[in-house]
C-alpha cells in the first residue's frame, strides 16, 4: 500500500514537472495551446431550427455619406431554414448528395481549365436527357440572392455563382420545359423594358467566351445555350432587360438569358447570377457603377445570413493576395496558395506543389480540392491531434471523419492558409468541418486526383470571411467576421 501511494505520488510530480515543462516551451515559442485551437460546440455545427438574420435589411442600398456607390443584397443559404425556396414538398439534398454533385461541379471545372471545350448546345439540339458534357460549371451552387427584373420589377431569387458569367432566368412561355421554381416565372412580354438581341450584335458573339457554346439564331433573335458540369442547362432567348439590385440601384440593358429550356439541380431557383469574370458577367456589365468591385459574406450555417455587395466601401480589409489569371479559364478568379498550417504548425509541403497546379477560388464548390501531396498532409497533420475521438466512416470524397456523439464540445486545430502576397487566412472554426450528423463529422477537404489538377478554394472555407474582389486593384481581400 505504501508503495503504491509513494510511487503514484512520484508519477504526480512526474506529470507536473511534464506539465509545467510543457507550459514553460509554450510560453517560450510565444504560443498558448488555445491559439492554435478551436473549441467548437458539436450543435453548432448544424442549423439551428429557425433562421437567425445578419442585421442588413434585404436589398436596401447601404450608401453612407462616405461610402460611393455601393449596395447590398442578402446572401440566403439554398437550403434550410433560410431558404427562401424551402417547400415542404421538396426534400432538401442529403450531405452524400450535395458532396456527390459537388464532385461533378469539380471535374466540370478541372475539364474547362484544362482545355476541354463543351459541345454546341441549341434550343433545337437541347433534349431532357443530354450527356455530361464538360461545359460551363454549376448548377448547384449553395447559396441564393433575390433581384428585381423588368417594368414593373418582378423579384426573382438567383444562384449566386462566382464560376459562371451569364446571368439568366426561366422565362415564359417555356416554350420547351421550365422546371418548377418558388417565385413566379418571368414574363418578357409583361414588361415594357425587355428587348431580344439580335443574332448580329457584338454582344451576341460575346456568348462564345462567356457560356463556352456557340449562340444560335432564331428568327433575328440570338438563342445562347449554356450547359453545366451536371448536365443541368438553360437555353433560350439573349435579351436585355431592367437589372434592379436595391430600390435605388438599377441598370437598364442588362444583358441576359431568358430561359425556354432549362433542365437541372436549380432546386426551385429562378435562374443563375453569374459574377464570373468574363465581358457579361453583372461586375463587368455594372462596372461604371461599381468600378468591378464586389464582396460577400457566406454564413457560418444554413439557418444564417450574409451577403453580396458590389462596389467599395469604407470597410477596412485585413489581408489581401494578387488576383491571378487562369490561361484557360477567362471566367475563374485565380488564387496563390503557398502554404497550409494546422494546429499552429507549417506543414511541411514544398511550394512546387503548389506552384505547379492552377488555384481558384470559387463560390459554388463546396469543399477545398488540394493536390493531393497537401491534402496528405494536412490530413496526417489533423488526424495526428484528433486522435482522442473515435473516428466514423468516410463521406463520400471526405474520407477523415469523426464520431462526436459523446461529445458536447470538441477542440479542433485551426487551419490556415498562406496566400501570395503574405496573406494568412486563419479558417473560421465553421471552415474547418463538414457535418452529416453527430456521429459522422468530417474534415472538409479532399485531394484532387494528381498534383498538376486546378487547387479550388471552395465555399466551406470561405464561411464567415468577407471576400472582397477588386479586379481593377488586381486582388483579392480577406476579412474576418465579415457576416456582421
Ligand atoms: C423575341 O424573339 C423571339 C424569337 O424570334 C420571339 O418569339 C419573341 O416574341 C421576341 N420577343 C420580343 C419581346 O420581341
């Protein structure tokens, strides 16, 4: 008995001299354990019941005194309590679903960069069931904004998609097959300000770079055609119409597709807001106004809010990296990732992997694809410091999950990215995990399929940040708790 109580007595001095050795290195290295990481409450990783809104009021113009021009819509998450498109009759995707069609926006993506072109689509050729083409990117973007169109405006609720240029909308007669939306179809001949284009028009010719398809012709009128990686596609007449953003903000001759054909995952959407780069993307087409500047807030979950503001304020932004070109891909907004951290420590990965892989950042890509000599170690990396939590069975293409049933609160290492420049972008905790449920809790990146494939900075890691977007400063900005 005495022996046992001297010897644990020695292992308690042992482990405090362990413990306090270990605090002494800490404070040393200038670094407290909690700085490197994130104590989440489990529950918060799912959406609360009801939806909690930012303070911005939907579509009203914030102008300040100081502030130019600049308004503000609210960014809605496309699924749960949010969503303006919730119906009971429709079944929101599963996680499985949304990671699985995440998976073909990705190779959508990979295909247009690397030089494959879709094929031509037209309203004549366009059936229900057409093959998957690598064509333009989405379909399922995760995140929706309400604008006005017409005279008088009509309100129609949009995917938000920073991978695609032409904005467009399903418009009647649907003369082919108009899936069902929530708000009602728009009407061109109810309003006094839609005009069609006509097929010789620059603008029309401008469809080529900006859907990937070349634009038909009927009667005068120029049908554009754009197919994305899903195989979901709108097809129809280019027209121009009335664009109202805020009550006070609009633009006459926008420019956009009015949709006789539309087929895909729009899940209830009226159509797609494409803020690509290209010549008919709404930041080129509201430059004069907005002087192509734009950011967004993406919420922390689906039962909160953001938003979508064009135009420079007097917000301060923390950290800013050079906007890259991508060669192949005029639409894609390019980022340079140099380095990842996790649990305060730089992993070991050598810049070639990430300069010799394209990298873009992108709104409608769910999670973060690293070449998979970064992915690898960022995994090895997290898992080394989750080894505490038992772990559950692969999501789809998330193959470290956890199993946190047991537990209410878990502690995660940060991660973080290095970017051009000398920007370090710290994730938010809500950037970190993807959940299906409690027992399945999954670290929200994925590996591409070789090193040389385009890195993509996908929406999970975005979460919470505002992401500021000057194309005539060159670069991209990144600020915390931008969702305020
Ligand atoms: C636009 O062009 C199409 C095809 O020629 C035609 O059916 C439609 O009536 C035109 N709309 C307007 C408002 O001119």
């Amino acid at each position: 008995m005495a022996n046992r109580g001297h010897s644990s007595n020695l292992l308690l001095l042992a482990t405090n001299l362990v413990l306090s050795l270990s605090s002494l290195v800490l404070l040393g290295g200038s670094i407290t354990l909690e700085d490197n990481f994130h104590d989440i409450q489990v529950s918060s990783l799912f959406p609360a019941t009801s939806c909690t809104s930012s303070l911005l009021h939907p579509n009203t113009n914030t102008n300040t005194e100081v502030d130019v021009e600049r308004s503000s819509l609210k960014v809605l998450p496309r699924h749960g309590p949010c969503s303006p498109l919730a119906s009971p009759k429709v079944k929101p995707p599963t996680p499985d679903q949304i990671l699985n069609r995440d998976e073909l926006r990705v190779n959508s993506i990979v295909a247009r960069i690397s030089g494959q072109k879709p094929g031509p689509s037209t309203l004549e050729d366009s059936k229900a069931d057409l093959p998957a083409k690598p064509g333009s990117t989405v379909g399922t973007g995760n995140y929706v904004v309400t604008v006005g169109l017409g005279t008088p405006k009509k309100d129609l609720t949009l995917i938000f998609d920073t991978g695609s240029d032409l904005t467009w909308t399903q418009c009647q007669p649907c003369a082919r097959y108009c899936y069902k939306q929530q708000d009602p179809t728009f009407d061109p001949s109810l309003s006094t300000s839609y005009t069609n284009i006509s097929c010789s028009s620059a603008a029309c010719s401008q469809l080529v770079s900006a859907t990937g398809s070349t634009p038909g012709c009927s009667v005068s009128t120029c049908v554009y055609g754009i197919q994305y990686g899903d195989s979901s596609y709108s097809v129809g007449f280019f027209g121009s119409e009335k664009l109202s953003l805020t009550t006070t903000d609009s633009f006459n001759n926008f420019l956009f597709g009015c949709g006789q054909n539309n087929r895909g995952l729009f899940g209830g959407a009226a159509g797609l807001l494409g803020l690509g780069r290209d010549k008919l993307s709404i930041v080129e087409q509201t430059a004069s106004k907005y002087g192509k500047y734009f950011s967004y807030c993406l919420p922390p979950s689906d039962s909160s809010t953001g938003h979508l503001t064009f135009g420079k304020g007097s917000s301060s932004v923390a950290q800013f990296t050079p906007l890259k070109t991508i060669s192949q891909g005029a639409s894609f907004y390019g980022i340079s990732i140099l380095g990842i951290s996790v649990g305060g420590k730089k992993l070991p990965i050598p810049v070639s992997v990430f300069s010799n892989a394209e990298g873009i950042i992108d709104s409608g890509t769910v999670i973060t694809r690293l070449p998979p000599t970064a992915y690898n170690a960022l995994r090895s990396e997290f898992q080394q410091l989750m080894t505490k939590y038992p772990k559950a069975p692969a999501l789809s293409i998330l193959d470290t999950c956890y199993d946190f049933t047991k537990y209410p609160t878990v502690t995660i290492p940060k991660v973080g990215f290095w970017l051009g420049g000398g920007a370090y972008l710290d994730l938010d905790s809500s950037g970190i995990l993807y959940a299906a449920s409690m027992s399945q809790v999954c670290l929200a990146f994925a590996g591409n399929s070789d090193d040389n494939e385009v890195l993509i900075f996908g929406n999970v890691q975005q979460k919470k940040y505002e992401v500021v977007y000057d194309l005539v400063g060159g670069r991209l900005g990144f600020q915390a708790n931008g969702c305020a």
